[in-house]
C-alpha cells in the first residue's frame, strides 16, 4: 500500500505524524465569523500577523463566501486573497 509523503507549502514541511495549526481569515463582507472584520486589508493583514504570532503555520484566506450569497468576479477574489 502507498504511504502518503509530506505535505510542502513554500518553505515548510509536514510531514504524516507531524501536527500544524491553521488560521482561517475570511476577507468577504458577510462573513459569518464577526461579520467581515478583517474584510478591509490593514485588518486582515493584522489578523494574519496575529495568528502567526499565536502560532499558526498555515494562514487560510477566504476571499469568497462559501455558503449562499452574492457572487464575486475572479478578479476581485484574487484581490482579496493575494494581496
């Protein structure tokens, strides 16, 4: 049976026993997490560099809601999470 290699994102490496934590910050208005606190980007880069301060090894970057609600242009979701 294959055994699953490590997992790489840039300059990290995790391997199958090893444990990371992940943030979650959501750049869309109508978040359901404090209803899009961290959509202007001075916020979110603060929730970023809070998160890796806290201990985060991987920050994930919503930029479109995943349930039910208006639709974005790609554009603008590249904007919101590459920024």
């Amino acid at each position: 049976m294959p055994t699953a290699g490590p997992l790489i994102l840039g300059n990290q490496e995790f391997g199958i026993n090893d444990r990371a934590i992940m943030a979650i910050v959501n750049r869309t208005q109508d978040s359901f997490f404090k209803g899009g606190s961290t959509f202007k980007d001075e916020d979110a880069m603060a929730a970023v560099i809070s998160a890796v301060e806290a201990g985060a090894h991987v920050i994930d970057i919503g930029g479109v809601k995943a349930g039910p609600g208006a639709e974005i242009d790609p554009q603008e979701e590249i904007k919101r999470t590459a920024a």
